[in-house]
C-alpha cells in the first residue's frame, strides 16, 4: 500500500502541472485583464468589460484609441493616458514578460508555496486564503457530515424495507429535496429564520457573533453551532438526497446477491448478515462518492451560499478575484484547490482499504 500512496502522491505533480497550463493559456485570452481593470476604474466604469460591451462611454472610440505618440494602443480605455503610464502598469502586474517566462516564474514560486501578493488587495495570497478558509471548511466539513449520518441509515432502512409505506414516503421527500435547488432553500430559511418574514431564530450573517473572543469556551462552541445551522442546511439538501438512493441501491445490489442468502440459510440473524457482510462491500460505493460531495459543496455551492449568508469564504474570494482578474490569487486559489482535491482523493482510497481490507491497489496494478 505505501508504493502505491507514493506514486498517487508522485502523480500530484504533472496532474497540478496540467491544470495550472490549461488554465493560465485561457486567461491569455480572455479580454478584460487586470490593466484593463485600472483603466476602467481611472475612467469611472468600475469594470473592464464596459469598454468591450458597450455599457458606459463611446465603445465605437474606445477600440481604437492612440497613446501619446500617435500609436495605436491596445488597451481598450486607454485614451488620453501616456503610455509610460500603460507600461508602468504592465511592470507591476508583470505583464511585460512574454507568458511563458510569467508562467515558470509562477510554477517555480509555486514549488516553494510562495503564491505571490494580490494585485488589488495588497495582501498575501496565501494570507487570504488562510483567513478564508475556516469558512469554507465549515461548509464543507459538516454538510459531509451531516449527510453521511443521515443517509447511510435512512439508505439501509430503505433497502431494508424495499416497497413499503416507509420506503414511498421517504422516496417521495427525498425527490422533492433533490428538485429544490440549494439557494432558493437558502433563502427560503433566510426567510423564515433569520428575520425575513417570520421568525428571528438564527443569525443573517457572519460565522460567530461580535463578541465572540469574550464567551466562555462552551459559549464559543454554541456561538458556532448557531450561526452555522442555516448555511450548512442549505449545502445538504441536495447531496442529502443524493447519497440515501445510493446507499439503498448499493445495499439492494448486495442483499439479492447469493452469499446474503448463504447466510440467512446458516442461521445468521438479520443485523449480523446486514452489518457483518452486506455492509462493508455496499459501502465501498458510497465511499467513493466522498471526495465528489465534499469537493462539491467545500468548492462549488460556496459561492451562492456564503453570498445569501454573508460568509466571507474561498469562494466569494475566487469569485472576486475572477472579476478583478486578480490573477495570483485566481491562479492560487487554483493551485490550493486542485493540490486539496487530489489529496481527497488519495483519502478515499485508504477508506476504501478501511472498509474492506480484502482490497489491494498494488496488486492491482502488478
């Protein structure tokens, strides 16, 4: 097992490698750059892309404009601007090398975690993913945890109980919660229990209360519990419903199989067959969803949910930053996230060897 760990572990790096490429070849070309955010900024529009749309200013005038020596610029927004400005820009952002000399820079201060400084935030990258990452890893965290406790059980008593009453309703409710997109439920409790319409039950905002360095250590814990409720509820719904079918249909799958019937023939009760046998092959499906549902809601449903909550996370900060084209902190966002991606993934294996030690991976590739 611990060769095989090893070249999962050595396989980090051209699979970080390659995704750092495909992505820092598209920001090539994407318009709107972060010099093209100065400009829009210096000339009131507040957003590069105005000059491309059409939005605010003569667009027809700002495509082709000349600097102070006649010369076309190509900078769109750029009028009336002196080009030492322009190039001083460009020194700053470092812009003015050629992409494949940015682009190893940029791998090579990698390769030593230095993720470089915002260009708009003057911060650390690696200080702003720092500050955000509790909050990120808050959703995360427990909205996996959260919907592994409550679906493998109600997954099995489904499998258990195939074609009953039980298992309709239940299946019902659960389609309903799967149809129920994660930010009209987000808002829905915002409404309800956050002050909207209803009731005043939950915080609106914010990860802890104001004075939350002064509380006691159990008041800390509670402080937290409270204000996470509602974000973590609107992150579970989905992957709630989800990961209970898939456990039923996994443990259907193993229950008709004949060894199940092996079993019961020799005497077995009905939980030592369930829990002693069935249990550890219908998991192994299940658990190869983790990192997909952990990585689905820690990256994707971020953004909209720590927008509804005010939550100040990873992914408002990437979001953001893809705005602003700010980009170390596009590129280390990525980089973390892809680098935390593959290690997750590494972790599902070893469960997979947790729940059944009967599985060899270096055997399987010899």
């Amino acid at each position: 097992m611990g060769a095989y760990i090893l070249r999962r572990i050595l396989l980090i790096i051209p699979t970080l490698l390659g995704i750092m490429i495909l992505n820092f070849a598209l920001t090539q070309f994407v318009p709107g750059g972060p010099v093209e955010q100065v400009l829009a900024n210096m000339r009131g529009e507040g957003d590069a892309f105005a000059s491309f749309t059409g939005g605010q200013g003569d667009a027809g005038q700002n495509m082709d404009v000349l600097d102070g020596n006649g010369y076309e610029s190509e900078y769109a927004g750029a009028r009336g601007l002196p080009p030492e400005f322009i190039k001083d820009l460009e020194r700053q952002f470092g812009l003015d090398k050629p992409p494949l000399e940015r682009f190893l820079s940029m791998m090579w201060n990698y390769m030593r975690f230095d993720f470089g400084e915002s260009y708009f935030k003057s911060e650390k990258v690696l200080d702003l993913v720092w500050d955000k990452l509790p909050v990120s890893i808050t959703l995360g965290l427990w909205a996996t945890l959260i919907s592994y406790m409550i679906s493998i059980p109600l997954g099995i008593r489904k499998a258990v109980r195939d074609g009953s009453n039980f298992d309709t309703w239940t299946s019902g409710i659960i389609i309903a919660a799967y149809a129920i997109p994660g930010f009209l439920f987000a808002i829905m409790l915002l409404v309800l229990f956050a002050g909207g319409s209803y009731w005043q039950i939950f915080p609106l905002r914010g990860l802890t209360s104001p004075n939350w360095s002064d509380m006691t250590l159990v008041g800390k814990a509670l402080d937290y519990l409270w204000h996470i409720t509602l974000p973590v509820l609107a992150s579970v719904i989905s992957s709630f419903a989800t990961l209970t079918l898939l456990t039923k249909n996994s443990f259907l799958d193993e229950i008709r199989k004949q060894y199940v019937v092996t079993a019961k023939a020799k005497g077995l009760s009905e939980s030592r067959v369930l829990y002693g046998h069935v249990f550890r092959n219908a998991m192994l499906i299940v658990i190869a969803g983790f990192p997909g549902l952990f990585l689905g809601v820690f990256f994707g449903g971020s953004v909209i949910i720590e927008t509804l909550f005010s939550l100040d996370g990873l992914g408002r900060l990437g979001y953001q930053a893809a705005l602003e084209r700010d980009y170390p902190v596009i590129f280390g966002t990525l980089f973390f996230f892809g680098l935390i991606g593959l290690l997750i993934g590494i972790l599902s294996d070893l469960m997979y060897v947790f729940v059944d030690p009967r599985i060899d991976f270096e055997k399987r590739d010899t």
